[in-house]
C-alpha cells in the first residue's frame, strides 16, 4: 500500500485568523490518536492564508480520518471563520527527506 498525502490552503475571514490559529490548533490535536495519522500540519503564512499538509500511512486512514467525536467537535468550529471553501488535493508521495516512503 502506498502512503496517501493531502496538501491544502485555507482562508479564513478578516479578522479572524488567530481564532482560525487556535481552532486548527486543535484540530492537529485531535487527530494525534486516529489510527494511520503519520503527519498532521497546519501552517500560517501571509494576512488570511493558512496552508495544511498531512501525511496518512494509507488510503483506509485518509478516508476514515476526521470521524472521531474530537475531530467533529474542532470541525464544527472550523466552517464559520472560513472565507472560502478549502482548497484541497490528494497525492501520492513519491520522494521525501524527513519521513520514510
């Protein structure tokens, strides 16, 4: 089976992009016990950007990610200080330095 990685951007609305901090925050937190979750990473970058990147061992985790209640509660506050949808796409990693293939 071939590890699954999911690469992604988020905005969220002006003004509310330290509440977005705390709640992806928790988000990594949640998902530090799903089963498969090798890496799980939100990043700040510029005004209103934030950007996701997760490592999961296989394609069964990815999909079963995000079904814990933790997960769904942290979801759950997530939506409202969106701007936008995330902007989300699966891959398949294929050279890395840092985490075994």
């Amino acid at each position: 089976m071939s590890k699954v990685s999911m690469m992604g951007t988020i905005t969220c609305q002006d003004g509310k992009a330290d509440e977005m901090a705390a709640v992806l925050a928790s988000m990594v937190e949640a998902a530090r016990d799903e089963p498969g979750v090798e890496i799980y990473s939100y990043h700040r970058g510029e005004g209103n950007a934030f950007s996701f990147f997760a490592l999961m061992t296989d394609e069964e985790s990815m999909q079963k990610h995000g079904q814990s209640e933790a997960m769904q509660a942290a979801m759950a506050e997530f939506g409202p200080l969106m701007a936008e949808p995330p902007q989300m796409s699966p891959a398949t990693p294929i050279a890395a330095i840092g985490f075994d293939l």
